[in-house]
C-alpha cells in the first residue's frame, strides 16, 4: 500500500485558504459589509464621546463645552455644561487632554431618564479630580437635574512636568457592562506610582454602582480601593464588551510604541509601571516616555508574571489608539463580533477579528475616510456611531456589499 506522504498541491491549497481566512484576510467579497457614512453633524468642538438613546436621541459630549442631545428629527440642544446649556456645572473645567469626555446612559434609561457624565471639575483644589456625574433628564430631551457626583476622586494631572502639559491622561470613556455595572476608564496622569497606587484611582478601570459604590464582585487585591476592577494602565481610552462572553476589553495608548487592546479580567494587573527603573532616564521620574518595549514594556510581565496579556498589540511605533467597540448583529456580515478601534494619529479605523480565546488573529481597516477616530459607539439601530477630531459625528451603516 503506498501513500502519497507529501500533501497533494490541493490538499496545501485549502489550508493555505484557512490560513488566510484565520487572519481575516481571505473572507468571500460579499461577506464583508459595504459601509455607508452619514455625517450627522460637523463643526463640532473636540466631541468626545457618544450615546445613542432607543428613540434615536444622540447624545454626544464637546470637551469644552459639555453634552448635548440630537434629537431624531436632528435638533441640538446643549443639557449640560458651560454657559448656554440647559444645567450649567460652574465648575467644569477644560485643560490639556481634559475636560468633558465619555457620556452612558442608564441601563433602564427609558424609564428614568438618567445618564451619566466624566468630567473635570474644580470643586477639588490642589488637585482637582476627574468625576463622574449623574443626571437626570426631561421627557423632552430639554432639561437636566439633579446633578449628583457618584465618583468626584479620580486622579488628575494637575499641573504640568517634564514630560508634559497639565491635564494630561485622563482616560474618561465610561459605559456600562452587560453585568449593569459602570466601568471607567482613567489615567496615569504622568504620575510615575500612580498605575500601581492601590489608593488613587489613576492608570485604572473601576467598577461601581449607579451610585458610585463599588460593585460589590469587585476583586482587586487587599488593600486596594473596592471600586477598582484592574489596575496597572496607562490611558485607556476605550471599554467595550464582548457578545456573548461579556468580558471587556479596553483600547490603550502605548508612549511611543506598544498600543494595546487587553481583555480584562476581575482584579487584574494591566502591568503598566513607569517607576523605579534605573537603568533609562526618567525626568521628574516619570519613565513612561523613556526606553523600549523591553526597557518599559506597556505590559511588564518580568515584574508581574500575572500581568493580563494584551489580545492584540498595535505593532511597533504607536499611532495613538483611541477608542473601541465590537460590532454586533448579522447586519455586519463578517464583520459581527469583530473588535472595531479607533486609530487617532494613525487615522484609520481597524477591525479585529479574534478567536475564541480573545487572542487577535486579524486586522483589516474599514474603508472610511483618514481622520483621527475619538469616539465609537455602537446605536441601538446596530449602526457604527463615530465622533471625529475634525468636529464630525457619523453614522455608519453596514450593508451587504455589492456583487
Ligand atoms: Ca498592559
């Protein structure tokens, strides 16, 4: 009996083909979605973030100017802000990176009204904070009340150093998860202890209660604030949860390399920890800024083997990853499930594919235009929500591409 012990040309052939398709770059033409852009509104002021109500109500956040609501009928109305706005909050503050950024409505917003804001703010001195606010608002999408500041102690950079401005790393993109928790997102405020702090809530993501109380399945280690769900980031800039699994995976800048999307898990260690390293040069002993991939690592697993490994890692030079959000519903065709995040300096819109792990095993860009991508949220509508830094807010549509 013989057999052929060499693969046949067509056997290699449809495993080249799986190969491709693993990667993501082998799917049938008519599987991917044709996307169609709308641009909703332009001229915008640094929009910074986007929730989309089930009537259709846009609300989108300016970062010096507050949040305002688009209604369907595609009327504007500032709520919340500085002054012009339905609620003024007299002590909102825009500085460097900071200001208004993510806005999420309540998970039973239909009924109360509620929604909740990330702001800087100077009620604090010396440092003032970054809090998250909740509002409530009028049937009519006219009016916001009721203001109360569920989280008012989230770590701000105050005052600029060696490596940069005031008001730099913010994080700020808050959403709620699958689980009815509020997840935000913060920064290390170019503070060299601040990622690994187990008291100040910066270089984190929390996890609390619509009133700001730590969800109560909160794990981080002893001695940690309880509202802190993992630690160890540098910026993260995008939350977003996974159909099906629920878990979230954030977006988060890397200095000059490393950008990074991680899926998150209860009281993990992100293993970002710009401090004490000797070896590289660190002005005002911030060494974020300083070194390599190896020399500081946005994920350093030689100080903290258990540190969450990154799902994907945006290759070499960083180009400024903004946000993140899975794209849901048959209407993406190849595309449901997958991870879309926003590229700011690199200016495009990347879609991962991932396995069942959350390992990346893909990219594609989506053809859209070269703008830098602030925001990403996914509408009830199940189209693409997108805040640009040129002052647009889109609407994307998937569709079935054209044969
Ligand atoms: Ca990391």
């Amino acid at each position: 009996m013989t057999h052929n012990r060499r693969p046949s040309w067509s056997a290699l052939a449809l495993f080249v083909a799986a190969c491709a398709g693993a990667t993501g770059t082998n799917q049938p033409p008519g599987d991917t979605p044709a996307l169609t852009r709308t641009v909703l509104l332009t001229g915008l002021s640094n929009p910074w973030d986007i929730a989309v109500a089930a009537d259709g109500a846009m609300f989108f956040t300016e970062k010096c100017r507050g949040l305002s609501v688009r209604r369907a009928d595609g009327t504007v109305t500032r709520l919340f802000g500085t002054s012009g706005s339905a609620l003024v909050a007299p002590d909102l503050e825009c500085l460097g990176q900071s200001g208004v950024h993510g806005v999420a409505l309540d998970p039973a917003f239909a009924t109360n009204r509620t929604l909740y804001v990330y702001m800087l703010s100077n009620i604090n001195t010396s440092p003032r904070t970054n809090r998250v606010v909740r509002l409530a608002l009028n049937s009519g999408y006219t009016s916001a009340s009721n203001r109360v500041d569920i989280i008012s102690d989230i770590a701000f950079k105050d005052v600029a150093n060696a490596v940069g401005g005031a008001g730099s790393h913010s994080g700020g993109r808050i959403r709620f998860g699958p689980d009815g928790f509020l997840y935000v997102t913060t920064g290390d405020n170019h503070n060299p202890t601040l990622p690994q702090s187990p008291t100040m809530l910066g270089g984190k993501v929390l996890r609390v209660t619509t009133s700001g109380a730590a969800a109560p399945s909160n794990a981080p280690p002893a001695g940690f604030d309880a509202r802190i769900f993992t630690y160890g980031h540098r910026n993260v800039q995008g939350i977003t949860f996974r159909p099906g699994t629920g878990q979230p995976f954030t977006s988060e800048h890397g200095p000059n390399h490393s950008d990074e999307v991680t899926p998150l898990v209860n009281g993990g260690n992100g293993g970002w920890d710009p401090k004490d390293r000797p070896a590289l040069v660190c002005p005002d002993n911030y060494c974020g800024y300083a070194g390599n991939p190896s020399t500081m690592p946005m994920t350093d697993v030689a100080r903290f083997p258990a540190a969450m490994r990154p799902a994907w890692n945006n290759g070499g030079a960083s180009q400024g990853m903004g946000p993140a959000e899975f794209l849901v519903g048959p209407q993406w065709r190849a595309w449901n499930g997958r991870l879309a995040v926003g590229i700011m300096g690199g200016s495009r819109l990347a879609i991962l594919e991932l396995d069942a792990s959350g390992t990346a095993t893909g990219a594609v860009d989506a053809s859209l235009p070269a703008v830098r991508y602030r925001a990403l949220t996914l509408g009830p509508d199940g189209n693409l929500y997108v805040a640009t830094d040129a002052g647009e807010i889109w609407r994307v549509t998937p569709s079935p591409a054209s044969p």
